[in-house]
C-alpha cells in the first residue's frame, strides 16, 4: 500500500473517477425499460431491469463523493496540484519492473493463447519471466525485456497482416514454428548474454529447465486427466496426442 | 430420544462404511486430490466436484458420494494452503484465512499455522457432522423462514461486514470495492426479464461474469505482480517439527472453535450461501469477540482458526437444505445435487423414505474426511510449507500459468483469460489504494442473489418495503446492516465511548 500523502493524492483521483463512472452507470441504467414494454412484459419501476444498476449507480456517487470530501479536507487535492507542477521523473525499478509484468501477462494472454500452441506459449512466458527476475541484473533487464517486447511486435504485426492465416493454408503450425524460432532466439540471446558469468549460467539453466517442465506437467494433467481441452492445441499438443492415443 | 437413536444408527453406519477398506482408501486419495484442487488458485471446490461428477458417474452410488464429498471437504481446506503461504487463496473460501494466515508466514509460523488450520477444519467438519446427524430437520424449518427480503438482505449484509472488516485505511473504501464487485456482477442479461446491461453488444458478456476468473484476476494477479515487482522474499518458516498443534493452544481457542463452528453451520444452512460467507462472518465476529482487535491483521491465531473451522464447518451445513430441500447450500453442494440426480437420488423431502439411511451414510462420509483430512493435512504441511524455499521469481510466474489454466479450466472459454486481466491490473491499483479485494469478489458473487431477490420480493409486495419492517428475520437483517454502518460513523463511535466511560465509571463507584 501506497504511503499517507501518495494516498490521499490517489483518492483525490480515483473519487473523481469514482463519481463519473456512477454517473455514467446511472446514464445507462435510465436507458433500460423502467416503465415500457420489453419482450411482452409490462414493466413497473420495482421490476425493471434498471433497479439495480440505480442504486449501485447512486452508491457509487454517494461513497466517491464521501471520498473526495476526504481527501480534499486531509490535503489530497493539494499533494495532486503539488505532482502537476513538477517535472517528469524517468520511471523507478520498481515501475519498469511493472510495466515488464504486465507486458508478459498481456502478450501471453491475447498474443499467444489464442494463436499459438499451448505448451510453447507457456514455455515461452515462463523462460522469459523467470529468467528475467531470477537473474535480476539491471542491465540484463532492459535488454532481455527490449528483446521479448521487439520479438512479441514482430509476431503481432504478422498476426495482424493475417499472415498466420495465408501461411496456415500452407502448413497449419507455421505459427508454432515462428514461436518455437522466437523461442530458440530469445534462448541463444540471454545464454550469449551471460556466458561469461557462472552463477547466471546456473541460474539460467534452472530457468530453462522449470519453462519446460512445467507444460511437460501440466499439458498431460489438464488434457488427458481433467479432460480439459487446451486452448490452442498445435504442433507440441498435437504430437503428445499422437504419443498418447499411439499408447492406446 | 430421536438424537439418540439417530446417533446410534450413525454410528452402525460408520462401522459398515469403515469396514470396507476400498471406502478408506477412496477416502483418502479424494482427499489429497481435493487438498490439491483447493491448494490451486482457481481449481475451486465446485470445479473438483465438478469434474470429478463426470469421473464418478459409472461407480455405486455410495463409492461415488464418498469421492465427491471427501473432495469437497479437502478442497474447501487446501484453499488455505496458500492463503497461508503465499497470500493467494486457493478458494474464496480462504480468502478470510489470508489476511492473518499468510503475516504469520512472514512471521516464520507457516507450520504452526498450516497445524492450527487443518486442526480447526477437521474440528469444524465433524461439528458441521453432527449437526447434519441432529438438528436436520429444525434447522431445515428455520431455512425456510427466509424468503427474497431475507435473501437480498443477506446478500448485501455479506457485502457490507466483508468491506467493513477488510478496510485497511479508510472504511468505505471497503464499500467502494463491494459497489464495484455489484457493477460488475450486472453485467450480462438480468435474469427476470433478459434484458441485455452493460453488454456492450458482445454477445459473450450475455451470461455475465464467470466467477472464477474474477476471482483469480483479483487475487492472483495483483499478488503475481506485486511479489515480483517489490522482490518480496517470504522468510522460510522455522519449527517444522511444531507443525502438531499443542493440545493447550486447541483449548485456549475452544470458544472461538464452537462459536465459529455454530456460525458456519447456521449459514451453510441458509440455501445458496457458501464457505466464503461463512469464513467472512466468523472473521468478523471473532474480532468483536477478541479483547486485542487491532492485532486482526497482523498474523492473529485466533483468525486464522475461527475461518478455517466455519468454512469447514459450512459444509455439514450446506448438506442440511441439500438433503432436506433439495436446495444446494454452496455452490459445490449445487454440483453434489447434480452428482446425486445422476445417481438417480433425489434430495427432498421424500429422501428419508426413499432413502432412509442416505443422511446418515453422508453424515458417517463426512466424519470419515474430517478424519483423512486431518491426518493427510498434518503430513502434507510438513512438505507444503517447502513451497517457502521455492524462489518467487521461479514460483510466481509458475501460479500465473495456473491461474491461466484455472481461469479457463472451467468455461473452457479463451474469453475468460480476455476478463482475468484487467480485473487483475485494476485490482492491483485498487490494492496499491488501499481498497480490499474480498468484498469486490463477494459482491461478484452475491450480486446476482441481492438483485433477483430485492425484485422478486418487491414484486410480491407490489413495490412496498414494509415486509423488511414486519418480518423479524429481514428486520434483524436490516438492523445489522444499519448498525454496521453507524459504527463506522463519529457520533455512534462517541455515543458508544460515552456509554462505555459512563458504565466503566459507574462500576468503579460501585
């Protein structure tokens, strides 16, 4: 949690937030039938679909302005025009070290489940998140994070020019190979990038090792115990399949 | 005499389950797989029962309900796993055991803690037994009594006592948080008349939220972030060898065990209402009973165990409107009902003469867990508490790809992990704030029930409130609620020191 003055600061925002969005939910909730007619029923105020949405709405303008009439009396309005004033800082470790996290989370979650195979899309997040906070090197960071983010933009635009699509129609893991090269690459960068310090070969290597065992685990467990089918099964998926309904 | 005989034909039917050692071993193993769908962030209790229904289906009846319930029971305890060690609870269940379970990991009591849990949840599974075996059919008939006034209030009190009693910093931040859980929980069509709020025309927000990944964007995700972000080392736990708790520290906490015990049962009673609610409401009501409330918070033993027994003690509770009504007391009871219509037994008022032994078979099954559970609890903790040595840099990306699995896992909807996320970023910020999570999930939950009972109700009484007035249960419903507001408030917090220094002065005199 944030110190004293950054929080009464951030509730001098958010309480402002806070009374827009219940306003808007109110907005939205008048646009529900209160007292016409939907889908044959007659609707009378207690019935309606609007009901609820109102008095959430009104709740939420009542405890953002409870709120902002706080943080404006403990100084929080102040602590904010105060931060306008100042200069820009570059972003703290702590920060960049956020914005890295939400950057994995968000290339693994809309980039690669969709598209790619399962097991490399956890591999791949996993060798990266790992390997980057295990070895925790700060020049290592900025450029292992550089690397993930140029490699993740260059599968992004060729998802976006349908590429997978035109390629797929040729072979249907062309993506899973893009993946598995971006991989490997990321693999033979961060392992160059290291090798002349023992302990981060060490801790590396123990990267390495948990991004593969982890989907070795995991994939059978989920697919082929709790019959849950993966999201994207492609060419590891697959041929695990193949191995499996092979044993019989 | 009835509690008699029904005690005595409890226990012949625990010496016929017992005496087969295939029911012992079905037992056990059920427990550990539940212990582990517990200890997973976002394999629930519901999903183990779930998905053990379909695995279940082609066993005898009995095989099948030994399964199922033990699964229940190790489930609902393995969520405080790691709720203790890593501040993720493994269930909404464990949710109230974090906020004192996982200080006292820091503190290096992750063994004693793990100990204290698993001997409060086996405690509070056999009280929630032997309820189930007793007071079935009174507490049955106290049920019924709740109608949609009852159920709205009840949905919103669970909203309000969890947002009062999370509040780090300011108290009605708390309260936002539960606003916000009940914006997101309008999400999707309304149930009485389908009518499309805040779909935004994507016709995968038509079923509303699913629970699940809610629940783990807004636990797992911000702890995910924050413990990588701030490189949080969690000290490794000392004292392995105290992981038994002392028979004098069971003691010293026995009021806290029955009174948590009792709350437990009573709200596994009330149909619809879960371990979650139940773990909340016994956090509360252990902090109003405790002489040092403003230790909650800080790593309190007392805490710890008064959740855990009432989210286990739920359970019995739960089976009481399952057996009686046919109504599921929790949402994993709810997947039991489904096990059971599978089974060809139907729950109801007709159970007793078509099964006239089938109470007391869940009753002796459910002894039976509290039992497995306790013994697998005190020899996994031991190996559990190991998680501890495990780096955070190597274990918590590895929780953020079983959070993925859990979130899809039970829709099998990509859409899910699409939800899962900004729920996660934005109750990351939220915590930053300080605004609690559990009331938002809560109110994710409970949302639904508050709506549909609040029009429900007000349809039958064409728009009147006076039933919450006239009807005893909603009005001390009602009064709780207003009470829990007011002394959040200045002038109740000095009307009530007056009063205190008034009568404190008066004793002296005396």
């Amino acid at each position: 949690m944030m110190d004293k003055q950054k929080l009464r600061r951030a509730d001098f925002v958010t309480s402002i937030i806070l009374v827009l969005f219940g306003i808007w939910i109110l907005h939205e909730s008048f646009q529900m039938p209160m007292r016409d007619s939907f889908g044959g029923v007659q609707n009378v105020w207690y019935v309606s679909p609007a009901l609820f949405p109102l008095i959430i709405g009104s709740l939420t303008i009542l405890l953002g302005a409870a709120l902002l009439i706080h943080s404006i009396i403990s100084g929080g309005a102040k602590y904010f025009l105060q931060i306008l004033r100042k200069k820009p800082q570059e972003p703290s470790e702590a920060t960049m070290r956020f914005i890295v996290i939400c950057m994995a989370i968000l290339f693994f979650v809309y980039l690669h489940i969709p598209r790619i195979d399962f097991f490399l899309s956890v591999s791949l997040f996993l060798i990266f998140l790992i390997s980057i906070f295990y070895l925790d090197d700060k020049a290592l960071f900025q450029k292992l994070a550089l690397f993930y983010f140029l490699g993740n933009m260059i599968l992004l635009v060729l998802f976006a020019a349908g590429a997978d699509r035109i390629l797929g129609r040729v072979w249907r893991f062309c993506t899973d190979c893009a993946a598995l090269i971006f991989w490997l690459t990321y693999i033979i960068y961060a392992g160059k990038r290291i090798s002349g310090d023992v302990r981060g070969k060490r801790m590396f290597r123990t990267a390495l090792l948990v991004s593969l065992i982890v989907p070795v685990i995991l994939c059978p467990v989920f697919r082929y115990l709790l019959l849950v089918p993966l999201p994207t099964e492609g060419i590891v998926v697959e041929l695990m399949n193949w191995i499996r309904y092979s044993l019989g | 005499m009835f509690i008699l005989d029904q005690i005595t034909a409890f226990f012949q039917q625990f010496l016929v389950l017992v005496s087969n050692p295939l029911n012992i071993l079905a037992v056990f193993g059920a427990v550990i797989l539940g212990i582990i769908f517990g200890a997973t962030p976002g394999l629930t209790a519901t999903l183990g029962v779930a998905l053990l229904t379909t695995l279940t289906y082609g066993m005898a009846t009995n095989t099948a309900m030994v399964i199922l319930l033990a699964v229940y029971v190790g489930a609902v305890y393995g969520g405080s796993y790691t709720s203790i060690l890593v501040n993720i609870p493994g269930t909404a269940a464990a949710a109230a055991t974090a906020l004192d379970g996982y200080p006292l990991a820091c503190q290096g009591k992750a063994g004693k803690a793990l100990g204290l849990t698993t001997t409060a949840s086996a405690i509070g599974t056999f009280i929630g037994m032997l309820f189930v075996v007793t007071l079935l059919p009174v507490i049955s008939a106290l049920a019924l009594q709740f109608t949609s006034f009852e159920f709205f209030l009840l949905a919103l009190y669970g909203i309000v006592i969890s947002g009062t009693l999370t509040s780090r910093d300011l108290v009605y931040k708390g309260w936002i948080a539960g606003a916000l859980g009940l914006f997101l929980s309008v999400i999707g069509r309304d149930r009485l008349q389908f009518y499309p709020r805040f779909t935004f025309g994507y016709s995968e927000l038509d079923g509303g939220l699913d629970i699940v990944p809610v629940l783990i964007g807004a636990f797992g995700i911000p702890q995910i972030i924050q413990v990588l972000k701030d490189k949080v080392c969690i000290k490794k736990t000392e004292k392995l060898q105290k992981i038994l708790p002392e028979f004098r520290e069971i003691v010293r906490h026995f009021s806290d065990i029955v009174r948590s015990a009792l709350i437990g049962v009573g709200i596994g009673a009330v149909p619809g209402i879960g371990e979650d609610i139940a773990g909340w409401v016994s956090y509360g009501a252990a902090k109003n009973a405790s002489k040092h409330p403003e230790k909650f918070g800080t790593g309190e033993v007392k805490a710890v165990i008064s959740t855990e027994t009432a989210n286990n003690a739920c359970i019995g509770g739960a089976m009481i409107p399952l057996l009686s009504l046919g109504i599921p007391g929790s949402p994993p009871a709810a997947m039991l009902l489904g096990a059971l219509l599978l089974h060809g037994v139907q729950p109801g008022p007709m159970l007793m003469s078509d099964h006239p032994k089938f109470v007391l078979e869940v009753a002796a099954i459910l002894l039976l867990s509290s039992f497995a559970m306790w013994v697998v609890g005190m020899l996994l903790a031991k190996q559990v508490v190991k998680v501890l040595r495990i780096p955070p840099a190597i274990f918590m990306p590895f929780i953020a790809v079983l959070c993925v699995l859990g979130s899809y896992a039970l829709g099998l909807r990509i859409f899910n992990l699409y939800l899962m996320v900004p729920v996660g970023i934005i109750a990351y910020f939220l915590v930053e704030m300080g605004y609690p999570i559990a009331p938002l999930v809560i109110a994710v939950i409970l949302g639904p029930m508050a709506d549909e009972n609040l029009r429900r109700a007000l349809m039958v009484s064409k728009g009147s409130l006076l039933p919450v007035f006239t009807r005893p249960v909603a009005l001390a419903l009602f009064l709780a609620i207003v009470l829990t507001v007011l002394s959040q408030t200045r002038p109740f917090k000095k009307v009530v020191t007056e009063i205190r220094k008034k009568l404190f002065s008066r004793k002296q005199v005396a």
